[in-house]
C-alpha cells in the first residue's frame, strides 16, 4: 500500500493520507490510540497498512464528538473482536453514541431556551426589560425544577410515603417545554420567582401549610392525596370538554376522599363543612395560572392543571351546598365530632 521497500509509511505519510496534521497523528499515537509498526533508527514512527483504517475510525468516532476515552473503549473492544467473525461494533459503540445523544439533546434544550429568553427580552419594552433580564437570569437553560419540588415538599403532610410524594410531583410540577416559547419562558421564570418567594407573601396568606396537614399518620395522607388524584383526573377531563361545575360522580369521588380519610359520612352537613374549610384554606391560584400558562399549547385552551380541577370541584360543591340550603337542607354543624381539613391546591 505503502512506496517504502518495507510496506511502512512515516507519520507525515499517514497524516497525508488521511488529510490530517501530522500533530493529530502524533497526539493519538501518544494515547495508544494508534499504534506504531516500528521506529526508524533515527527514532521517527513507521506506521503499517492497518493504520490507514485505524485513523480513519479514531476520525468518524472524534467527528460524532465521543471524548478520547470513549474512543479508547470502542477501539478496544473492536480489537478484542477483530478476527472473530459476524464481529462488529458492539456495546461501548452503542452506549458511547447513547450518551452522546443525550448530552445533545440537554444542549439543545439549552439553546432552544436561550434562544426564547433572548426573544423574550427583545420583544419586550424598555420598561420591561431589567425586570424580565432579573427574571430569566435566576434560572437555568434548560431550568432545572428542583425549586418547584422544595416548594410542594413543604406543604406536603410530613411522613408521607415517598411513592405518594412522586406522584403527586409529577402532577404537580411542570416539566419546562422542550421547545419553548418566550411566553413559556417568561411564565416558568415566574413561576420559579413564585416558589421561592418566603411563605406569607404572594406564595400564601398566613401559614404556607395547608389544613391537610391536620391528617395523622403517613397511610392517612397517602389515602387522601391518591383519593385526590383520582377526582383532579376526572375533573380535568370535565375541564377539557368544557362541562359547568355541576354534581356528580366527578364531585363524589372528590367528597369521598376527605370522608374517607377522616372516618366520616359523606353527608349533607360534612359537604357544608367541607366547602367552608375549603374555601378559608390558603390559595396559590398564581402558581396554577403560571402552570397553565407554561403546559398549554399555543393558540388552545389552557391545559387542566390540579389547581383548576380543585377550583372546578370547589365550585360544584357550594352550588350543591348552596342549592340544598335554598331547599331547606339541613342545619350546619360538624359532623359526628370529626375533624374535617383539606388539600389547598
């Protein structure tokens, strides 16, 4: 392959050859990643035939950006399988291009939000523009969600199970847009901005914990937060078609979960409790409009988040409650001495 009387090539050949700096050879020769054949007597590196194709794979698998060391695993493990046959490209090939797709994919989400907050400040006025600029910059690119969850983790009731925990997260935090738009950047920033706000403020009025927390015992919690999730789902699917807060199956399973957690009857008069101490509880509408705001798609009606699913189901109780009371419903009062708390979401 090679003109020398020995089919051996000198560094500058090979580097010619494949159209790159004899630099470059000389740097993968000095990590093993190339082999040399021999050393003349004057000590200058003698490359054999096979190195015209070992170059050409050290360059295709530097061209998909792999790290040297990666590199390294998948030569190896070619030269461990060379002369076997039906051998190829095995496992270190696969998870190098794996990981390198997956850092791609967070450089991308990266860019594609750098690019939407740049749009946002661009687009907006001059007045605006240090506050959104403080806004945007609190966050990372792509914004991690780690505040949203220590925000929840708060109110949360102590002690619950860590299973019960994960699913409500994942109903309550919103995963940022893979490809944002500058209003979804600027509703996660506030949003972000709202969580880390002290308790007291915007975030709540009063204490940050809502009255669930009034639940004894982690298997109570647990109860009533699944019971929650349950009647959200529902509602968010009367949400979707545009259904009036109204009674039903819907507003039962929603009742049920606090009777069923407090050992009480689902009654008119604990319906009537119920909605009061529902209605006093602390209130984060902001933090649900934002939620909405950063979920929906362009154009279309807001996503149902648990926020507006418990404002739908709220809504249906005191129409029911305040219709049975125009009817001559029973007298208020408590209900067999239980005490009644709930969810403020």
């Amino acid at each position: 392959m090679f003109s020398s009387h020995d089919g051996l090539c000198t560094i500058g050949e090979l580097a010619e050859r494949l159209g790159v700096s004899v630099k470059t050879v000389r740097f993968y020769s000095d990590r093993g990643l190339l082999p040399e054949a021999s050393r003349s007597a004057g000590g200058h590196r003698r490359y054999g035939p096979d190195a015209v194709e070992r170059l050409g794979m050290i360059r295709s698998l530097r061209a998909l950006d792999l790290p040297v060391p990666e590199v390294r695993h998948v030569l190896d493990e070619l030269d461990a399988q060379d002369g076997r046959e039906g051998a190829g490209a095995g496992g270190a090939l696969e998870d190098a291009v794996a990981g390198r797709l997956r850092a791609l994919g967070s450089e991308l989400a990266a860019l594609r939000w750098r690019e939407a907050a740049l749009r946002l400040v661009q687009e907006c006025s001059p007045a605006e523009r240090p506050g959104r600029l403080r806004l945007v910059g609190a966050i990372a690119a792509p914004p991690s969600t780690a505040a949203l969850a220590r925000f929840w983790r708060a109110w949360l009731p102590p002690r619950m199970p860590a299973r019960s925990v994960t699913a409500f997260l994942e109903a309550a935090v919103p995963s940022p847009p893979d490809d944002p738009r500058p209003a979804q950047v600027l509703a996660f920033a506030r949003l972000h901005a709202f969580v880390t706000r002290p308790c007291g403020g915007e975030a709540g009025a009063g204490s940050c914990q809502p009255r669930a927390h009034g639940v004894e015992g982690a298997r109570a919690s647990a109860v009533l937060y699944a019971g929650l999730a349950e009647a959200y789902e529902l509602a968010g699917a009367e949400l979707r078609r545009g259904a009036e807060p109204a009674a039903g199956e819907t507003l039962d399973g929603f009742v049920d979960a606090y009777a069923s957690t407090y050992g009480a009857r689902d009654t008119p008069a604990f319906r009537r409790v119920l909605a009061r101490r529902l209605a006093d509880d602390p209130r984060i509408d902001r933090y649900w409009e934002l939620t909405a705001e950063v979920i929906s798609a362009p154009g279309g009606p807001p996503e149902p988040t648990p926020g507006s699913s418990h404002d739908w189901l709220l809504a249906a109780l005191e129409a029911q409650v305040a219709g049975a009371a125009g009817h001559g419903g029973a007298r208020r009062g408590p209900v067999g001495g239980a005490p009644v708390s709930v969810a403020s979401v």
